[in-house]
C-alpha cells in the first residue's frame, strides 16, 4: 500500500478521544459506526491484535495496521511490596524511555493507580528522585491510557474483578482500579493536551469509564494550565504539591515557585468556577529541619482553611543520593496535631511500597534485573 493511500498513516490512533477518532475515519470516507468499534477494541476490550477485531473488516484493519503502532509499554522491572502489597512496575515506551506506575491496595479495600505523565520531569525539584533523571520526554494520551490498560490486564489474569463495564462486557477493563492518581513520573500541567486526551478517553462512558471524582491530577504549580484542566474536566480533582509554607523555602525546594509564588496560586485555585464536586488538596512532603516547625503547620492549616482543601501531610522516604531526610516521629505527629488544631483538615499518609523504592522515579532510573 502507497502511503497516499492511507489516511490513517501515522494517526495515533490510541491516543484518540471518541470524537477525534471519528473525525479521522469520516475524513478517511469511513463511516463513523466503524470509529466506534475500533474505540471500544481499544478501550473496553484493550485489545491490541488487530487480527482479532474480526467485526472491522479485513480491508480497514490492513489500512489501520499500517498506521503508526499503537502505543505498547512493556515491562522490565516489577517489585511487590511486602508491606502494603503495592505493586511498582517499570514500562520500557517503545522508543525505549523507562516510566513507573504503581498500583496500590488501600486500607479501604479499593485499588488506586499511580500514573506517569512524562519521561523524567523538567520541574527540578529538589528532593524528588525523577528530578534527577537524564531524559525528558511528554507521553503521548495513548501511553497514559496504556499504564491504565496494563493494570487492568494484570488485575484480570489475577481473576480480580472490580465491577460493571459499559455494555455490560466482561474483560479486562472489569478489573480496573478503582482511583487514578496522577503522582507519579512528571508533571501533568506541563503536558496539557496529552492529560485532557487521556481524561477524555478514562472518563469517556463508551470506553474506560472511570468517574472524574475518582481521579486526581497533582501539579507542582503550573498556574497557567489550571484552568485549561478544570474548564475540559471540571469534576477531576486537583492536588497542589505545596510542601513548603513560605516562597523563601519553596523557591529553594521547588523551582516552579520562582515564576508562580504561593500567594498566587493560592489565588489561581480560589478564581476556579465553583464546583461542589471537585475535591483540592494539598500534598505537603515533610522534610526533616526543612518546613517541619509549629510556624509551617499554623501557615499550612490557614491555606488550606481559605482553599477548603485537605492536607495530605506526607514525611519523606529518603531515597539514595537524595539531600533530605525524613523527621523524627514525634515531630511528625506534632506538625499534625498543631495544623489539626489551626483548623485543617489533615491526614498523615506513609509513601506505600517504602520496601521496594517508594519515591518517584526510583525505580525507572534503575538498571532492569
Ligand atoms: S515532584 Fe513532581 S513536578 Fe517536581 S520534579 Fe518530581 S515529578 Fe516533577
């Protein structure tokens, strides 16, 4: 086949929303019926053989097949936690870049994904492990909604199943998890298109058909973006990874403060449209004789008072080669109760899989075994 001759040469086609892809088949003179099966193959099914979408005919799969390839991760490294059962994968992207995701049990019986938006991250924080990694590179929607399709595919051949699909279809996507967070390699404002493209597929009720309230997009303070997200997804939850209560200490921890200082953020979040169902929180890293005191706990609760945000107040799990340690316990449990007491809503949460490289981007900057 001549390249003139197919339309759907180097079409992404899983990084697609609905309408996109049936855009695409109506301008390739494909009736748009034929758009909709392909969706579903892809993200109700996950099917990636396009010999056994055997309802397209023989003619359009040969055209779609020699598009570009479907965007495949495979896995190089896996490590189960003893502690909490948390699953790190390591997915080698078919132009060979390492990303993680994780898949966590919770206490409350659900499963959340942890998601990776990019390749490394160009945001520079000071205490975060994938800061330090060499390459930096966007996913593409499909290589989001691909760490998505691989946790359903190793839940399902676990025999997990978590609930109804669209259309009432057993398959992989029974076994999907329960919440998506977007925590993990990357920053999600930084690669905007590809995060709504892939909201767009996750939250599409003919595909993966996640809930928006049931995912959460972290950024680190990419101010411009914010309202881009929350106009395309407006019941997605946003978390602001704050870790710092005063632009002197944030700036030094977190680049991104420099251009965007707290106050102005804090600012960006109130402007939001009011929206009863889309939950802010904060993720606040403690670290060690870093932004631990009474005084960082006192500004904290008052934040997050004004934003009606909740505090997740997370101590640092030191990594090897990073410049930070994570506090004595009793400091700990003090920085809690004095932010509890200033009026915040606040949760101390543990990074899950401590025992098997538990900070982001540890785990890709290892060799596979
Ligand atoms: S903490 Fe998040 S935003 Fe900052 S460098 Fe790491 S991945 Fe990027």
């Amino acid at each position: 086949m001549t390249e003139q001759a197919n339309p759907f040469l180097n079409a992404d086609l899983l990084s697609l929303p609905r309408p996109a892809l049936k855009a695409l088949f109506q301008a390739a003179g494909e009736p748009g019926f034929r758009s909709e099966q392909l969706f579903r193959w892809l993200h109700v099914r996950l099917e990636r053989d396009w010999a056994r979408m055997t309802d397209l005919p023989a003619g359009l799969r040969t055209k779609l097949q020699a598009a570009r390839t479907l965007a495949v991760l495979t896995p190089t490294l896996e490590r189960v936690s003893a502690l909490d059962a948390s699953q790190k994968i390591v997915l080698n992207t078919d132009d060979g870049h390492a990303i993680e995701t994780v898949i966590m049990p919770m206490e409350s019986g659900h499963v959340t994904q942890c998601l990776s938006s990019q390749v490394g991250c160009k945001m520079g924080c000071d205490f975060c492990a994938t800061a330090r990694l060499p390459v930096r590179q966007n996913l593409s929607a499909g290589q989001i909604v691909e760490q998505v399709a691989y946790a359903c595919r190793v839940g399902f051949a676990l025999g997990l199943r978590r609930g109804g699909v669209a259309g009432g279809e057993e398959g992989p996507l029974s076994a999907r998890p329960h919440n998506l967070v977007f925590m993990g390699m990357g920053e999600p404002l930084d690669n905007l298109q590809a995060l709504i493209d892939a909201l767009d597929i996750l939250c599409d009720p003919k595909g993966f058909d996640f809930s928006p309230r049931r995912i959460t997009v972290s950024t680190s303070g990419v101010a411009k973006n914010v309202a881009k997200l929350a106009a395309a997804h407006p019941n997605v939850n946003l978390a602001w990874s704050l870790t710092a209560t005063t632009d002197d200490v944030r700036d030094r921890l977190m680049p991104v403060n420099r251009g965007v200082p707290i106050r102005k953020m804090v600012d960006v979040l109130l402007e939001l449209p009011q929206n009863a169902h889309r939950k802010i929180t904060f993720e606040y890293a403690l670290l060690k004789g870093v932004n631990d005191t009474e005084d960082d706990a006192r500004r904290l609760a008052s934040m997050a008072r004004e934003l009606n945000a909740h505090v997740n107040a997370i101590p640092f799990n030191a990594w090897p080669g990073a410049d930070y340690q994570r506090p004595e316990r009793v400091v700990i449990q003090r920085f809690v109760d004095v932010a509890r007491r200033a009026g915040a809503s606040i949760t101390l949460r543990e990074s899950k899989g401590q025992d098997i490289g538990a900070a982001c981007g540890q785990l890709a900057g290892e060799k596979p075994v």
